[in-house]
C-alpha cells in the first residue's frame, strides 16, 4: 500500500534533492477530503470471508483498519497520481526487489519435474498490488501468474486497465509476450480484500511480494503466517520498500500517518527471524543489509524463504541442536541413511494420559509424550526452545517394561505427524498445559482389536493409547509444517490436520530421495532401549 506514498512522491518527478516528505504531505491532505467516500464503497465491495489465518484476534479493528486503507488509497486524486510513470532510478529498484522474489525459483521448479516437461509457470501474489507497479518487473522474471491483491478495487481496475493482454507487448516490447498469457487471460488477475482472507485455493504460490505495504497491514504477523501457508516449499517471501526503511520510519513519525502505517519495517537481520519466528520461514542471506535495513540505493529488500521440502532448518528452529545432543539419540545431523547436514530432532519419552479428544472428538488419536522427560532431555516445552506447531517424520513404540499388548507391527516404524503446542482452538480458557502429541500413521491392534463399530466411539477409541501408558515412544522429526492455529473451531481443525497428515505422508513416503524418507531407518529407531 505503501506503493501509493510512492507513486505520490516519485510520480511528480522525484528530483535529486528530492523533497518526497512534501510531496507526500501534499498527496496526503488531497486524499483525506475523499476518503469518506471511498471507504464506504470499498467496504460494500469487499468480502468477509472467515479467515483462513485462524481465528480473527479483533474482527472489528481489522474490518475499521482496511476501510481506513481502502479509503485512503481509492480517490481520484489519488488514482491519478498512482498511475503515472515512475523515474527511472525507482523502476530500477522495484526490477530488483522482482528479481530478489524469484531468484532460482524456476531452476528449482526444473529440478523438482518428475518428467523433462517443461517446469510449471511461476506463480506469485502480489500483496498491496496498487495500480500495479510491480507486475510488468515480476512478468520480466518469468512470472506467468500474477495475483495482485489490495483493499482497494478502484487501484485494482486501474491495474487491469494498465496491465491488460493488449498492453503487454507494447510495454514489454518483447515478442514473447504471448507467452506471458496464462489461460488465455491476461497475466496479472485481481483480487480485492485483505491478504489474510485470500482462500486457500488461490496457492499454492511460487512467491509472496509484500512491496511498500507491510507497514500498513493491520496484523503483519498474520500476514506472514498467511503468506507461509500459501506458499511451497522452497517458495520465497519479500518485504521490500522501494524507498527504503528510513523514509518509512520518517512517513510513520508523520502526524496522520501513523494509522494509516502503523508498523515499522524489521531494522535487520534479527529482527527479520523474531518476526517470522514459529513460522516455517527462513532469513535469505541475499538483499538484505543490515545497516538500517537497507542497502547502497536506499532500497529495503528482505527475503524469507520456505524451507524446502519442509525439511527442519536448524535456523528456523534453534532448538533443533541443543534438544538433539541433549536427548538420547547423539548429533543433529546426520545418523544411518540421512544426508550429512540434515537437521532432526531425535525425541524420547513415556507415553502419558492426554485429553482424550484426539479420539473422542476428532477421530486423530495422539499419544502424548511426558512433558516432564523430554524437559528432563534438554527440551523444556518452550516456544522458544521448540517453536509451537506441526512436525512430521517417524515414531517407534518401543517394546518393554511399561508396554502393553499389540503385535509385532506396533512395534516397528511407523511416519508420524506432531503438534507441540496448547492445542488453543480446544484449550479455549488457556489453562491446559503445553504437550507434544503424537499422531502414528498406523492402526494399533491392541486398541483395533477392542475397539467398537467403524465409526462408534467407544471406551478403547477414547483411549487408543491407554495400552500403551508407561511405554516409552521414541520420534525422528525432520520436517517443519506450520505453526499452531487457533481455528474456528473443530471442523477447521480437522481439516487442515487431514491435510498435515496428507502433505506429511507424501513427504516421507517419497522414496526419491529426499531428506525424510531415509529417516526411517535412522539408528535411534532402530536400536533397542
Ligand atoms: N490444535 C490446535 O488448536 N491448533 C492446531 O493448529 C493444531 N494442529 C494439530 C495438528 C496435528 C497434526 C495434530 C495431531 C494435532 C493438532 N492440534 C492442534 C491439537 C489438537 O487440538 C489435539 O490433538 C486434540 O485436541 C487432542 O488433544
Ligand atoms: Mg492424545
């Protein structure tokens, strides 16, 4: 959204001695006469979907914060303004900031072919998308599929109108530029409302560009967690401002201003991990420079990437080689059959009584690992020692003292899927514990065996692990998925741990050779206890 402080400061000529701040206040006063106005239709013509980020912490203050935004950027004045051309000195940072985006994106999606056929196009949404800046720089690196997003539907149409099929050859003077067409439409589409409601649908993407917009978000941790789930592995996320961070925190120290951009731009590298911490999100080391968040032009360019293949990344999660040495399985890296370097997290601990709900209500029953022995091992139930949230990879049930009945497939190697967490879309006052809960992707016969009809729900189904109360479980995680979500309640829940399980699966069972598939055979399973 910042894009508008932009076009308004460059589009009048952005001279050497540059008096942006003026021409932004100019701009400024021009649009509060007409925001009335535009924000009464923007609201009209904006969904309110239920949110897909989880449940909406302030509904209210979100709903009041985009209609001030939608407001403040939809006036003729400042449509006019926005779409005029950009000095060349700007057009040079937003190639770059496209650049930073998709840099080694589309070498990745070649590898990633099962077949020689030619890779899938490149897919990014454009956050704050405005009249849309950004798009003719992200079409230049090979984006075939642009979705730009904004609060704003009159910026939106001008977007259309710049960036239409008819346009684009003319813009790009490129003879390719058909090959830019995606289904026959033209390559940026629209979607207007706020980036937290974008449905799921719309991903998986290829990339996420906040550019000049992650100040003005209502909730940019939001944002980001968004961003991480709609993104694919591997998949890159930036937040760019083209004029750079101290002309951000400037605009913010401005009267007025502070609503309307209301969070500052993350100061450095630091920073840049507190705000994507629990997210599977790692700091790129590329653009980024830490001196005031920004480099030798002035340009803020910060790229976070999803790790790919959802592999643990021993920066995303920091406990990975203190809890890993600590427990009792030796190094983080590497073990039987695992590429050396591979981060995982080896797990041990007696399975205890839980809530009963995994069974009882959701049908995904989750053994619970005493809290008090993996605190013993060196991991303390600490988000910031393990970040709160769904992991994947291994678990054993190990036979001996403790163990109950079953037979010998309960004993053997089974994937697993793994909330560490508070479980807040259940524990709704807070007051339960924190636990690490384990679901086994294998039907045990010791609870199948007396468990009730398909579907009933009996005393064995509440209770499928109570056989196995006191035995120890050990787990080999070695992939990261999300972080916990407070959703709308179960049916939410469930569906989104139906895909962890789904995307979880495919992860470790894919024998082509990826970092998950060979833990299996990591010798911590394999050895007695
Ligand atoms: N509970 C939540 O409140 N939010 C979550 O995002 C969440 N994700 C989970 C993912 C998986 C794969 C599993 C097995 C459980 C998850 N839970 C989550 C915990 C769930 O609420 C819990 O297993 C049941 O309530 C039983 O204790
Ligand atoms: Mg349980």
């Amino acid at each position: 959204m910042l894009s508008r402080h932009l076009r308004a400061s460059a589009s009048r000529g952005c001279p050497s001695n540059n008096p942006i701040s003026q021409q932004w206040r100019h701009h400024h006063h021009r649009r509060h006469a007409r925001a009335p106005i535009a924000a009464a239709s923007a609201a009209a013509s904006t969904p309110a979907p239920p949110s897909p980020a989880g449940a909406d912490p302030d509904p209210e203050g979100r709903r009041a914060h985009n209609a001030r935004q939608a407001g403040a950027f939809s006036g003729p004045a400042v449509l006019e303004t926005f779409s005029a051309r950009q000095p060349p000195e700007i057009e040079a940072r937003l190639a770059r900031i496209a650049r930073a985006a998709t840099r080694g994106l589309a070498n990745a999606n070649a590898n990633n072919a099962v077949s020689a056929a030619p890779p899938p196009p490149l897919r990014v949404v454009d956050v704050g998308a405005g009249t849309g800046c950004m798009v003719p720089h992200l079409r230049a690196c090979g984006v075939e599929d642009i979705l730009a997003v904004d609060v704003s539907e009159p910026m939106l149409t001008e977007l259309r109108r710049a960036h239409s099929s008819a346009k684009t050859e003319s813009e790009t003077g490129s003879a390719s530029a058909t090959a830019l067409l995606l289904g026959n439409t033209p390559a940026a589409r629209t979607w207007c409302g706020d980036f937290v409601d974008l449905p799921a649908y719309m991903g998986p993407v290829d990339a996420v560009v906040f550019n000049a917009v992650y100040g003005n978000m209502h909730d940019p941790r939001r944002a980001l967690l968004r961003a991480s789930l709609l993104l694919r592995p591997g998949g890159r996320l930036v937040i760019s401002h083209p004029l750079g961070r101290a002309w951000h925190e400037a605009l913010r120290a401005r009267d007025g201003d502070a609503a309307l951009v209301p969070h500052a731009l993350p100061a450095d590298r630091a920073a840049l991990a507190e705000a994507a911490r629990g997210l599977p999100l790692v700091v790129e080391e590329d653009e980024f420079v830490d001196e005031g968040g920004q480099n030798e032009e002035g340009l803020f360019c910060a790229v976070l990437s999803v790790p790919p293949a959802y592999a643990l990344d021993a920066r995303a999660v920091p406990a990975v080689a203190a809890a890993t040495s600590a427990g009792s399985g030796g190094g983080n890296c590497g073990g039987a059959g695992l590429a050396a370097g591979t981060p995982v997290l080896r797990l041990e601990a007696p399975i205890v009584r839980g809530f009963g709900r995994g069974s009882r209500q959701l049908g995904v029953p989750t053994a619970n690992l005493d809290p008090r022995a993996l605190a013993a091992g060196g991991l303390p139930l600490d988000p910031h020692a393990l970040p709160r949230g769904v992991y994947f990879g291994w678990a054993r049930l190990m036979a001996g003292e403790g163990g109950g009945g079953g037979d010998d497939d309960d004993y053997s190697v089974h994937p697993m899927v793994m909330n560490v967490g508070v479980r807040p879309t259940v524990n709704v006052g807070g007051q339960e514990d924190a636990s690490v809960e384990v679901h086994v992707m294998h039907r045990y016969s010791a609870s199948a065996a007396t468990a009730g009809e398909q579907g009933g729900v009996s005393g064995q189904q509440q209770q499928q692990f109570a056989e196995f109360y006191g035995a120890r479980m050990r787990v080999v995680v070695t992939g990261f998925l999300r972080p916990e979500i407070r959703f709308d309640g179960l049916p939410a829940l469930l569906s989104r741990i139906k895909a962890d399980i789904g995307v979880s699966k495919a992860q470790l069972l894919d024998e082509r050779g990826g970092p998950h598939f060979a833990a299996r055979r990591d010798a911590f399973l394999s050895s007695s206890p």
